[in-house]
C-alpha cells in the first residue's frame, strides 16, 4: 500500500474547495456523473479509432445509494485509471486529465467533456471520505483502491475489481445526510443529468402493484440520450420538437414555434428555443432557458449569455466554447460568449422576419403572445429594433393589425394637425375609454389598442423613432384639440361666469383618493358630452413609466392624478344650466361681485404706490388698509361661492352631469355610484 500527499500549489486546498471551484453543493453529483460519461465516451472513442478492441458491453453510468452505510456510488464502465493514471489525473489537482486525452483524439473525441480530474474534488464537500475503486481497460493492469479522507494524505493499494471502469464511494458526512435520499438524488439527476449522452441508471423502475409501489427488474434510465438539440433539423417533425418542449416544461402551454440552432464556426452551439405564450407578466416568463455543455446541464440563467430580452424564450443551448464552471463577470466579458449572444439575436429576428413573410395571418394570430417579447427587444437592442421595425406590429381597436409603414400610410394626412405633426391615437381599455374611441371615429380617426405592459415605453421609443408624430391616448383631451385641424372657437364666456361656473362643477365633484380634478372649459359642438372627464398625457405617461421603472421615476408616482373636467359651454344643457344660475343666484351674488369689484380697485391702487418701495418704507396706515382690503376680498368671494355652493347643492342636474362624466371614465364607485343611480331614478 502507498501513503501520500495530494499535490497542491496551496498548503491545503480542502478548507477552501467549496469556495474555490464551486458555489453549490449539489453540484458534485454533476460532476461525478459527468466524469463518469467521460470516461465512458473516451472507450467509445479509443474503440472508434482501433485502440480497444474488447467487448464493449453494457455502459450504463449507475448511481446507487445505501442509507444503512451512509454511501453514495458513481460507477462506470468507462476506461479506468491505472495506478500511474491515479497519481497523474486525481493526485495533482491542477492537471485536468482530460486536455491531454482531447489533445491525442482531438478529431474524434468532440463530444468528450473534458473535465475530469478536477471536478472529482466537488466529492468533498458532502464527504468525510471517498474512495477509488479503479480497474483500467489496458490489458494486464491491476485494479487500484484511492481513499482519502478530506485532508492531503492518502492511501493507494492493489485490490481485486471484477471489471473495468470505476466505481466512486462517498462517505457522505452528517451535515449532508439528505444526500442518501432516494428522492433527493432522483431530483438532482434529472436537474444535471436529463441529458448526458450515455444512459444514467438510478434503481429500478417501479410500477404500482397491490396498493404499493414495487420495484421491477428495469432499469430507472433518468436521461435522454438523445435529445432534440442534438439531432439535424432535417431529421425532427413538427411533432418531435412539441415532444421535446413537453420534455422540458411539462406543464406548460404549447409554444408558438421554435427556432433550431446549429453552428459550428466560428463557435460551437447547438441548441432549440422555443418562443412561448408569453403574457403581460414578464417576470413569470423568465429562467426557462437551460445552459448545457456537450449535454452536461450548467444553469437556467443566462442572462449573461444572451441578451436579457432573450430570456423570455425557452428551450435549451448547448456550446463547449462556453466553460462548466465560470464566474458571472468572465461571462460578460468572454468573446465567445458575446459572439454567440450575438448570433442568437440574429437568429431570432431572422427566424421571426421569416415566419411574417411565409404567413402574415398566423403571424398576427400570435401577436398579442409575441408582442411584449418582441417589444421588449426593440426597446433593449438597436440592432434588434432596426430588424424588428419591418415585423412588427400596430393594432387598433377594430382588431386590425399593421406595420409601422402601413399604419403610417393610413393615418399620415387624415390625423395631420395644423402644424404638420401626425397623431397616433391610442386606448388603453376598449371598453372603459368607448365614448372617446366613438367620439374619434366619427371625426373618421384610427384609435390604436395599446394594452400591453411596455406600450408605455413603446410609445415614447415610437415617438423618437417617426418624424413629426405624437402618439396621444384618445381620452388626454377632447379630439378637436388632440387634432387640432384650424384655431378652435374660444369660449365666450366673462371672467363672472367663468367663476361661477368653476365653483358650482367644483362643489360637487366627489372626494377620490389621490386624486384633483381641474374644471377648464371648450366651446365643442351642441351635440357633443356636456360634461367628460380628460387626463393629461404627459404626466399620466410619467405616472405609468414610474409604475414600471421606480427608481427616480417613483417621483412622479408619489403625485396625486390630476384630471380634467371638461365643460362644454356650446351645449344647451350648460347654456341653460349658466341661464339659471345667474337667474337664481345674480340678485345675492352681484352686491358682492360689485363690492369685490371695489375692493379689488382699491388694493390695485395701493400695491402701484408701493411699487418699488422697501418694506420699511410703506407706513403702517397703507399696510394695514392692504390687509383690510385682502380680508374683506376673502369674506366676500366665500359669501359669493357660499351662494353659489347652495345652488349647485339643489340643482341635482349639476352632480348628475359630473357623475355621467366620471362614468363614463369608469371612475365612479362605491357610496357615489349608488348616489347616482338613486338621483337618476329621482329625475326620471
């Protein structure tokens, strides 16, 4: 038997081997199971070109479990090491005996991992001690027996192994007991393992037998060999990639189509994604793109791998230029990385592009699952949205849909203000914004359905993108002025009416949380609303970009809504309602409208005498008459509003007028709405 000190450039590499190679434990079964298919590839290999000509049998990788020893078993049929192999390949950590062997085979061994030797020291990170039992496949060599137990030392010792190949033992410690866990192992293989190319076994299958589950003389196979990605896309039906997406998200909902990936310069990658249904929660989407190397399974984020739109999609990539184990930053910065980020964008816009031309009518039935994905990279890539931009789409209210050019066509001299500009009308609600959607069609507009979670940033992205053209939602204003066609006629109302008019809508607007409403006035046609409600786009845009975005848009969101209520002073209900007001309130209003008039001359003359003056030297006499005069202003305007409350308070046609307009924006609710409908009833 030979003793030994494993050979490491530090002092002693165990204490730090977690930190050093990997950062989760559960990865050491990867790893061990991987080596194990190495070695078996490499017979394969060594048989290929004449340097094996045994029987190769049997070459299932068997992973086995026996809770009353507290072991773990990886074991192969592979090549086996001999004791020199031992000493070369496990003893001194910084060789990875793999690169010698691609080196020799490199024209035949492509599908060889190529990271055994180091990998192997994962195994102690859940073990307080593992074994070798080795028995090369070269004729006349002596089966080995390594043992260590966490530390430098080790032991190296002829034994007797019936076959070739290795068998892997781990002592599992007390801290990592559910290592032993049939269902814990059984997790893990289908995580990494699902798709080594040489058959995993783990236990026998079993089948439900007299109220019980009992096991069967099959092997459980936890892999597929061969899965889709692996295969030429000449050889796969339609029906084979479903099945392949159902292998790989077994609950989810059909895909839309897939895209096949296979290159093998200036980089390797292979690989299918698949393009979901993907809906307005983008998060729920993400991390269901799996990482493999030659089929050895690294992670579900990628989001240094492709770009972060890119994540959307599903599926699987396979590339061998693309390490096992790397940090996030060599990642970002590795040039294959960035040449394969970039050429799967390509693909997907290529693959996109195609499919539009080939069926436009089944492109546009997949639209609104397709529409955040592809949003979202015209947003995050210019490259993507200068390719995007001949796919994708705009679609109105009627349900019609139209590319960027088209709509343009469409809407480009009919929804032309007077400065030339091009209005893009949008709605976000169908239903709730139907009277302004109606209004804008019978003026012969276009109205846009703009619903999706980016549409706000897809709006302002658009409005950079096309000259001379404002995108405006249907409800910011009344249509004569969101295209305003010629100089609208001014409302032809005195500053005394205006006043009045203001206090009594003003007095019986209901309270809402966070909320202002600002009465302004249009003179429209007779037959349009007397009364709606309007919402400013600039700062409603902000509003929703700051519901998405935080950060130093979350300002904005603090901001109470404010919107507009609009009254129409050329509709004949307003006319009359102005008719009765001042009919019912002008002989208590006008003495305090004169007296007002007074007060606010006289304040007009004291504040021109003290103009350019300093404080100290206007006398306290004319300071103290300012004061009395700003007092008496105050008193009288509350008397003035005070009288004008208590008409708009039994007018019930004022409050009704409000609530159709707020219902008809859907914000009327609660004690308000059962107010209205009670009044409606009253006035019938």
């Amino acid at each position: 038997m030979a003793k030994g000190n494993i050979g490491v450039t530090s002092a002693n590499i165990f204490p730090v081997i977690k930190k050093f190679l990997y950062s989760d434990h559960e990865i050491f079964l990867r790893e061990l199971v991987s080596n194990a298919v190495d070695a078996t590839q490499k017979l394969k290999t060594l048989t290929s070109v004449g340097e094996y000509k045994g029987e190769l049998g049997d070459l299932t990788v068997r992973v086995s479990v026996d809770k009353k020893k507290g072991t773990l078993t990886i074991s192969d049929r592979g090549i086996g090491m001999t004791a020199e192999e031992i000493e070369k390949y496990i003893n001194q950590i910084a060789f990875s005996g793999a690169e010698e062997f691609l080196e020799k085979y490199k024209d035949d061994a492509s599908a060889i991992i190529g990271h055994f030797g180091l990998g192997f020291y994962s195994s102690f990170m859940v073990s307080k001690k593992v074994e070798i039992f080795t028995q090369s496949f070269t004729e006349g060599s002596t089966a080995q027996h390594w043992s260590c137990k966490g530390d430098p030392e080790y032991t190296l010792e002829d034994t007797i192994k019936a076959d070739r190949g290795t068998d892997i033992v781990l002592h599992i410690d007390d801290d990592n007991k559910d290592f032993l866990e049939e269902t814990k192992i059984q997790e893990l293989l289908t995580k990494y393992c699902k798709f080594l190319p040489i058959e995993i076994a783990f236990g026998k299958k079993k089948e439900w037998k007299d109220g019980k589950n009992v096991e069967t003389d099959q092997d459980n196979i936890i892999n597929n060999t061969n899965p889709a990605w692996t295969r030429k896309p000449a050889d796969l039906k339609d029906e084979d990639y479903a099945a392949f997406y159902r292998e790989l998200n077994p609950m989810g909902e059909d895909p839309l189509f897939h895209i096949h990936l296979n290159v093998d310069y200036p980089f390797n990658l292979t690989g299918i994604l698949y393009f979901p249904k993907i809906k307005n929660n983008i998060d729920m989407q993400r991390n269901k793109i799996q990482l493999y190397c030659n089929q050895v399974y690294v992670t579900d984020h990628v989001e240094n791998i492709v770009p972060e739109y890119l994540t959307l999609l599903h599926g699987v990539i396979d590339s061998p230029d693309i390490p096992l184990n790397v940090s996030r930053s060599y990642l970002q910065s590795d040039s294959n990385v960035k040449k394969i980020s970039s050429h799967i964008t390509k693909k997907v816009a290529d693959r996109l592009a195609e499919i539009f031309k080939a069926d436009r009518t089944a492109f546009e039935e997949k639209w609104d699952n397709l529409k955040v994905f592809i949003q979202y990279g015209m947003l995050s890539d210019e490259k993507f949205y200068e390719r995007g931009e001949k796919f994708a789409l705009l679609k109105n209210v009627d349900g019609k849909y139209f590319t960027f050019e088209e709509y343009k066509t469409l809407v480009g001299e009919n929804q032309k203000d007077k400065n030339g500009d091009v209005i893009y009308l949008y709605a976000n609600n169908s239903d709730e914004q139907y009277s302004y959607i109606q209004h804008a069609k019978d003026k012969g507009y276009d109205v846009l359905i703009m619903d999706g979670q980016l549409d706000v940033h897809v709006v302002s992205q658009l409005e950079q993108k096309f000259e001379k053209t404002r995108f405006v939602r249907v409800d910011s204003d009344v249509i004569e002025k969101i295209i305003q066609k010629d100089d609208t006629e001014k409302v032809s109302l005195t500053d005394n009416q205006r006043d009045a008019l203001v206090t009594v809508f003003d007095s019986q607007i209901p309270a809402i949380e966070k909320t202002n409403f600002i009465v302004t006035f249009e003179h429209l046609a007779p037959t349009a609303n007397p009364v709606f409600v309007t919402q400013n786009e600039f700062m409603r845009r902000m509003k929703e970009m700051s519901a998405l975005q935080g950060g130093m848009m979350s300002f904005y969101g603090e901001m109470p809504d404010s919107y507009n209520l609009v009254v129409n002073t050329a509709h004949p209900v307003i006319e009359k309602l102005l008719a009765d007001e001042e009919a019912a309130c002008g002989p208590a209003v006008t003495p305090f409208v004169d007296e007002l008039a007074l007060a606010e001359s006289k304040k007009a003359v004291l504040k021109e005498n003290q103009k350019g003056k300093k404080d100290e030297e206007i006398p306290a006499e004319e300071k103290e008459q300012v004061e009395k005069l700003e007092k008496q202003i105050q008193e009288l305007t509350d008397n003035k509003k005070a009288v004008l409350k208590s008409f708009a308070n039994d007018n019930k046609q004022v409050r009704q007028l409000i609530d159709l307009a707020l219902l008809a924006n859907n914000m009327l609710k609660g004690e308000a709405l059962a107010n209205f409908v009670k009044r409606s009833v009253e006035l019938l």
